[in-house]
C-alpha cells in the first residue's frame, strides 16, 4: 500500500542510509570487545584459579 501527496506513488519501507563517523564506529567495535570479555573473563578465570579463586574474586 502506498500513501500519494501529490499524486505519485512512495515508496515503503527502510530507504534511508544512516551514516557514522568513524569515530562512532571505533567505539562501537571497542564497545563490543569491552562487552564479550565482561562475559568470558570469569569463567577463564574460575579455570585458572579454581573455587578459592571465584569466591576471592
């Protein structure tokens, strides 16, 4: 289904590009890195230094 202003058809759906500077995108890769070792850090460590480890920590 299209809506029409001013008589011709427009089109539906994602058509716009959002762009980010190169900045943003470190950021976000960085971001992501920070975020996977928060979660696969403890268990690494839990491996290493066993119960009396994890409860320390």
């Amino acid at each position: 289904m299209t809506s029409s202003r001013s008589g011709t058809d427009v089109p539906q759906g994602p058509t716009t590009a959002v762009k980010m500077s190169l900045l943003t995108l470190t950021t976000m890769v960085v971001g992501s890195m920070v975020g996977a070792g928060v979660f696969s850090l403890p268990s690494r460590f839990a491996q290493e230094t066993g119960v009396a480890g994890a409860l320390i920590a």
